[in-house]
C-alpha cells in the first residue's frame, strides 16, 4: 500500500493505541467467577489476573473448562458468579459494558469461523467499519497492514474457502487484529490444522507477543508456551490448579494434576 | 507382492480414461438399457412421452385455427375438418387476459411498468453485472412505489384507474409481485423473533405463523375481502385489490419464515461468536453475517414459495378479482365466441404462460443453487 497523503495512514495511530501507554495495568481481572451449565458445574471459583502485556497460556485436559474461561473474558458466555473486569470496564448485563469490551479483545477460535461468505479483506474490514465506524478507506489500509503483517497480503481478494487451514487462521488473526484490540484471546488456534501449518500460525503468534500484546492463549503447543508465556496455568475440572511461571511449572510441577498431564502431552 | 519392501522406481503419468467408459454412446448404453428393468422404464417413459407430445403438437399446430373473427371460424362445419385450438379466440381477447379492463389508452402505462421491471430485475439475477446494491435498492424500494404511481395514476397528471378495472395477467403479476416483495422481509423479521431468547415476542410470532400456516389461502382471502371491513372503522376504507395484498403478504410471510429459519439454522454457532467477539451487535452480525449466508442456503426453498404463490395468485377469483385464469373463464362465456374447443384453447393458452414463467424462475433457481453449491462466491 502506497501512501502519498502522508496523515492519512491510519495505522501510523496503532502503536499510540499501544498496551503500554494506555491506562490501566491490568488487562484482566477475574474474582470467584462461578458457572453452570444447567446443573454443571463447569468454572469454580475461578481467580485470575493479567497484568497488560503478559502472556497467560492455560493448558489442561479436554472438557476442563479452558474455552468457557477465555469466552467468559469477552462475555460469550456469562456466569452466575464473580466479577470480571476487562480494562477497568466491568463486564455485567449492560449491553454497553460488553460493546465496550468486546472492541477492545480479539478473539482467534480453533475453527477461524472466517465469514465464508466475505472476501479476506471484507473479512477484515467488517468490524473497523461497522463498530468503529471508520471509512472504508482507513478500513483498508489497516486491513491490508495487518494482512501484510500475518504474510498474507496477496490473499486479500480471495474468500477463505480459497485458503488453507493455516491461511485461514492468519486472516482470522489478521481480522481480529485489525480492530486493534489491547487483548487477544486464543482458543486452541492450530488444533484444527494440518501439522504442516502449525508452525506458520504459530510464528505470527510468536511475533504478536514480541511486540508487546496482552494475550490470553489456550494451546497444547508446549514448545509455543516455552517460547512467549510469562506465566502458565493448568486448568482442570473447572479450576485453576496450578499457575507459575514457564520453568518452574515445566521442570518443577507442584500438583499431582500437572504432573500427570505434563507427562501426558510432552510424550 | 514377493518381496516386503518397494520403492518406486518411475513415476506414472495421468493418462485418459478407456474410450468404452465415455462419450455419448457408453452413456447411452449404460445409463438407458444398462439392464433390463432400465429398458424397460426408457421404452416405457418413451411410450407415455410419445402419447402425450402427439395430441399436443395436433391440437396446439395441425388441427389449430389460426384466422377468423367469431366462433363460426372454429366449428367444425365451417372447417370441414377435426379442430385444434381456436387462436383467433385468444388474439381476440389478448387485451383482456393481459389487462383485464384496463383502458385501452393507458395501457402503455403497465407496459412500461414491465419494461422498467424487466430493464432492473435482469441485470440483478446476472452474478457479474455490477452495482448488485443500487440495483437491488432500485427494484426492491424505489421499483414498487413507481410502480404503484404508474398503475392507479391520479398523480402525475396520469389518470386515476381503479384497481377494480385492473384483471389478467396484471394482476397475478401484480400480486405475485407484491407477495414476494413484502413476503421476504416479513418472513425474515418472523424467522428472527421466533429464534429470539425473548419469550413474550418468541411467542408472538410462532402464534402468528402457526395460525397463518393453518388457514388456507381461500380462507384468508375471503376474510380480508369480506370480514375485514367490519373489524375496520369506517373511515379505513382499504382498496379490494390491497385488502387482498395485504391477506397474501401475511399468509406468503408466514410460510416464508419457515423457509428462512431452517436457513438460520444451518449458520454454525461459530459464525455468531465471531461476529459478536468482534463487537458486531445483534442487527449488524444479523445483516451482514447471518442472513446473507442463511438467505442464500434457502435460495431454492423461497423459489419454491414464489412458484407457489405465482399459481396460488388465481385463488382471488373466489373473491371477485380477476386474474389470468379468472379473465379466461370470463371470456368463456362470451357467446359470440362459444365453440366446443373454446374452454381448451383458453387453458392451453393460460397453461403455457403460466409454464414458461414458473419454468423460467425455477432453471434460474437451479443454477443459482449450482453455482452456489461449487462454492464461487457471488
Ligand atoms: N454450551 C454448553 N452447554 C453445556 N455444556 C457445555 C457447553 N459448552 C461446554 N460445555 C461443557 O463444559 C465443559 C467444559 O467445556 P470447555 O470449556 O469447552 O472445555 P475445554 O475447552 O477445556 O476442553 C465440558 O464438559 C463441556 O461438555
Ligand atoms: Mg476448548
């Protein structure tokens, strides 16, 4: 993208949009957060805080509550109790809460959910449009940006059934992205895809977290975890069990729960 | 294989399929006597085809009259020989089974109500012609009202013509049209409401489609032309043709809704998480996520209904509007043009209009439904 009107790049404002100029230090902030599903008691008590910039990866077993914990952060799905606070906004059932919220966290799903239906660059331009109201034109600058940042820029006239797996799942982050959110949330985002394409997924992840992101990430990638995560948590039948930092909690788990699941995943 | 291991030494190139497998003559073999019980439905099928094609092309061509002024031309006596079809009857009532009573000097005004139709709809159903947004606006919000102006008139210096002398094929165009135009959008605010997580409006609706799905069209039409007027206040005078509009709109919507939420359903969940993670509210995620992939899934459901709808149109002769069909019988009682074969021309003749526009729609909606199905995207 060639820019001759020089103010008018609009992603010369992202890096003021930065974690580390905005206000507030910590980015997520969830107390005894209890929920149900019918009589299922699927998140316990759940106690986390992430602080602006860190990188929580949470591992565990299938069905231990991972996804209902991310989804609960941009209120996908609500709880019966607790407090989750997201950038100082209290997350309740004031539908402007969740608006407010959900501009500012992105969300990558194991699936990508592309909307099959749009281009990758309408993909991509939706949201800034429509939510943040921003002119098509500034839509597309960022939208090709971002595309360019997740290697992906020759791609934006085709439609996701076009891509592969992995391709997909750029444009997905890509998407997420190009609202320019101070949080990313990641939900198993190459556990649907060829093993072949795990590594370029990854490798975008790897580079959002350099420069700086907030991420709350779900993965079984461990090599990933080593790489990027400030802090580890293993969650299990609907709690945290066990949360410390990467070394540590690989080379000296504490609870027997991780213990068993670390010798599961790492054989 | 003797040995346990193999490596490839040559790789094999594609080469083409045996000539016995392809081209018309295999396809022939294979698909129409492939065994016995296929010959016997070919010869069987050929036979019916046969049967029924014959006396067709005899009535409609051979044996058909094609000059003549009065019903003395079509009798059997005059001719001296079998007779076909009487066309002279129907190019004598041409005007009326188009316009009914419409009059004769204003007819150019449904004339370029056509054209106009026409000249929007065509480029809309052609995937590649481009401005698909203003087009789309242009038919579906500006077309109607033009259209309104142009037929009733008392505007515009046109003339005022009561929808009373509007009949033929006007009016199951019209309300064919009008059915379709007002049906969708109803349809697709009834499938949202029943899907709602409101219970009160969730409820509503599904009394409200439940109750128009149980009640034949028959009945709704008599109860817009003839109770309605009682439940209005006097001063609510609607027009007959609209009393009866607004009947098929309800009726066609409810039904229309069905369609549309079998397509909302097939929308995985994941398309509506996306859509809200990104912040996209409840109208926006529907309008620009949800219905444009679940409309287009129910593409040929929604034909169907139009199909429907098209032919249920000649119901509103029970309640005195006169349709194609309701035009036709009219002009069966016209003694100067009583012959034996009178009844079955004008069938004919009613049969292939209204042939050639369902078949029309419905090749137009299998290959929309194709091209969708291989995935090209718009
Ligand atoms: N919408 C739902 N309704 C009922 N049960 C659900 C729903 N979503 C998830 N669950 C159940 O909640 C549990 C936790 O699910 P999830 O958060 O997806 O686990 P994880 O991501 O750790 O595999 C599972 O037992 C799952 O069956
Ligand atoms: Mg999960």
């Amino acid at each position: 993208m060639d820019n001759d009107a020089p103010k008018a790049d609009p992603t010369a404002a992202a890096p003021a949009r930065d974690i580390r100029t905005t206000r507030n230090p910590i980015a997520v902030d969830m107390t005894g957060v209890n929920k149900w599903f019918g009589p299922f008691h699927v998140l316990r008590d759940i106690n986390l805080q992430v602080k602006r910039g860190e990188r929580i990866v949470i591992c565990g077993p299938s069905g231990g509550g991972k996804s209902t914990l991310l989804r609960c952060v941009n209120r996908i799905e609500d709880w019966q109790q607790g407090r989750v606070v997201v950038d100082g906004v209290e997350l309740t059932e004031d539908l402007k809460s969740i608006d407010e919220v959900r501009r500012e966290v992105g969300m990558v799903f194991q699936q990508f959910n592309l909307f099959p239906h749009l281009s990758v660059l309408d993909n991509c331009t939706l949201a800034p449009m429509w939510v943040r109201g921003m002119p098509r034109k500034d839509a597309e600058t960022i939208a090709h940006h971002y595309l360019e940042r997740v290697r992906i820029p020759e791609q934006a006239k085709k439609y996701p059934a076009q891509l592969s797996g992995g391709q997909q799942q750029r444009v997905a982050i890509a998407r997420a992205l190009c609202m320019q959110p101070k949080i990313m949330l990641f939900d198993e985002p190459t556990s649907a895809l060829d093993p072949e394409m795990v590594k370029e997924v990854l490798d975008t992840m790897v580079a959002l977290a350099i420069d700086g992101m907030t991420m709350m990430v779900v993965t079984h990638e461990m090599g990933f975890a080593r790489q990027v995560a400030t802090r580890m948590v293993l969650m299990a039948e609907g709690q945290i069990i066990e949360v410390n930092e990467p070394v540590p909690f690989f080379t000296n788990p504490r609870h027997e729960r991780t213990k068993a699941f670390l010798s599961q995943i790492l054989h | 294989m003797t040995s346990a291991t193999f490596v490839r030494q040559q790789l094999i190139a594609p080469s083409n399929p045996p000539a016995s497998s392809v081209g018309t003559p295999a396809w022939l073999r294979q698909k129409l006597f492939g065994s016995a019980l296929n010959a016997a439905a070919t010869v069987i099928s050929a036979l019916i085809l046969a049967a029924l094609i014959w006396p067709t092309v005899r009535f409609m061509f051979i044996d058909a009259v094609w000059d003549g002024s009065s019903r003395v031309d079509c009798l059997e006596e005059t001719v001296k020989r079998p007779v076909g079809a009487c066309w002279p009857f129907i190019a004598a009532k041409f005007a009326q089974f188009m316009y009914g009573f419409y009059p004769a000097d204003q007819v150019w005004r449904v004339n370029l109500t056509y054209v106009v139709g026409l000249v929007l709809l065509v480029p809309l159903l052609i995937p590649r012609a481009p401005w698909k947004t203003l087009n789309a606006v242009l038919f579906f919000g500006v077309f109607p009202v033009a259209a309104f102006y142009l037929l009733v008139g008392g505007r515009f210096g046109l003339p005022h013509v009561e929808t009373r002398q509007w009949g033929g094929l006007l009016v199951t165009l019209v309300i064919t049209f009008a059915g379709i135009i007002g049906s969708v959008p109803l349809g697709i605010l009834l499938a949202l409401g029943r899907r709602s997580s409101l219970p009160l409006l969730r409820w509503f609706c599904v009394v409200f489609i439940e109750f128009w799905r149980g009640v034949p069209l028959i009945t709704v039409l008599f109860f817009a032309t003839y109770m309605l007027p009682f439940f209005l206040p006097e001063s609510w005078k609607l027009d007959p043709l609209a009393r009866v509009l607004i009947g098929v709109i309800l009726f066609a919507g409810a039904y229309m809704s069905e369609v549309i939420r079998g397509g909302l359903q097939a929308i995985p969940r994941g398309q509506f998480e996306a859509a809200r993670a990104l912040g996209l509210g409840y109208w926006k995620m529907m309008a620009f996520v949800v219905l444009p992939q679940a409309l287009k899934i129910v593409i040929p459901g929604m034909v169907n209904s139009f199909i429907a709808l098209f032919k249920d149109t000649t119901l509103v002769l029970i309640v005195a509007i006169f349709d194609l069909l309701g035009q036709l019988r009219a002009a069966f009682a016209d003694p100067n043009w009583a012959t034996p074969v009178t009844v079955l021309t004008g069938f004919a003749f009613a049969g292939v209009i209204y042939f050639i526009i369902s078949f029309v729609i419905s090749r137009y909606a299998l290959y929309v439904e194709r091209r969708l199905s291989t995935g090209v995207a718009h």
